[in-house]
C-alpha cells in the first residue's frame, strides 16, 4: 500500500505524518509512507489546500489533519 503525504514540510504536514506512521503501525498493515513536498507535484495532484493525504493514489483529506482513528478507517478500505 502507497500513502502519501501531501505538504511543505509545515507542522500540521508533520501531524499528518506522525497520525499515518501510528495509524499504520496499529493496523499492523505494510505501507510504504512518501512524502511529497514540492509545491509542482502537490499541484499536479489537484491539491489546494494542503496538508493532504492520499492513500493508494486517492485523496482521502485535504486542508486538515485527520485523526489516527479516521486514517485506520481509510487503510481498511
């Protein structure tokens, strides 16, 4: 499973990823976790509002940082 992380780099980039990294690790699931930081190729995605997560190519959230609960729910899926 790929999970993206869509951001600059900015704190709440860095919640979304903590959030991820822990909801991963509690589902017991293999994921590959990259995160994308330039502004072009978070654009390309038709991304506006970051910090965003995509899982598997789909954009789950965007402008918010979901919680462990939410992003485990999304990895079940």
């Amino acid at each position: 499973m790929k999970i993206e992380i869509l951001g600059t780099g900015c704190p709440k980039c860095k919640k979304v990823a903590e959030h991820t990294e822990q909801a991963v690790k509690e589902s017991g699931i293999e994921a590959e976790i990259v995160k994308v930081t330039e502004i072009a190729d978070i654009m390309k995605r038709g991304v506006m509002l970051t910090p965003s997560l995509a899982i598997e190519g789909e954009i789950k959230s965007s402008g918010k940082i979901p919680s462990v609960e939410e992003i485990k729910k999304w990895l079940k899926r």
